[in-house]
C-alpha cells in the first residue's frame, strides 16, 4: 500500500512538471507572438508617421508651386512693364528727335 501510495504520488508529480513544462512553453510561444506584434505594431506607426511627414511634405510642395507660379507671373508682370517703358522712351526719343529735326530746318530756313 505505501509503494502504491508513493507510486501515485511520484506519477502526480511527473505529471505535474510536464504540465508545468508544457505551460512554460506555452508561455514563451505566446511571449515571442507577443514581441512580434508589438514589433509589427511599431513598425507600422513609424510607416504611418512616415506616410504623414510625407503628405506634410507634398502639401508644402504644392504650397511652393502655386508661390513659384505667382512669382512667375509677377516677374513676367515686370518685363512686359519694362518692355512697354523701353518702348515708350524709344517713341518719346524719336518724336523729340523729329521735332529738332524740324526745328533746325526752320532755323535754317528763317
């Protein structure tokens, strides 16, 4: 009877530490899944963060071109301006000229 008893309790035992083996396995399966969903996780909020910085960007670019463009035609603006100036000065300058043209000849004349 007490070899039997010590028997069962030695089988209890066993069967204990392999449950116990197979818990702390378990646990380490689940612990490594946990690790690699927090990685996951963290790799894809750097992505979103990523993705935001990049949407930040093309909007600044976007800003940028409509700047660039105002820009453009503000100096295209300027050159027509100064186009016109240059012509007018030109037109100013030749009637001047004929109108000393014209004087000289009355000058000589008279």
């Amino acid at each position: 009877e007490v070899v039997e008893a010590r028997d069962e309790a030695e089988a209890r035992e066993r069967a204990q530490r392999q449950r116990v083996q197979e818990l702390d396995r378990e646990l380490r399966q689940l612990r490594a899944e946990l690790a690699s969903r927090e990685a996951a996780l963290r790799m894809a909020r750097e992505k979103d963060q990523r993705d935001d910085k990049m949407q930040q960007i093309l909007e600044q670019l976007q800003q940028l071109d409509g700047i660039s463009s105002g820009v453009q035609e503000l100096l295209d603006g300027c050159v027509r301006a100064v186009t016109d100036v240059q012509a007018g000065t030109q037109d100013a300058g030749k009637g001047v000229r004929d109108r000393l043209v014209r004087l000289s000849a009355v000058q000589l004349a008279g």
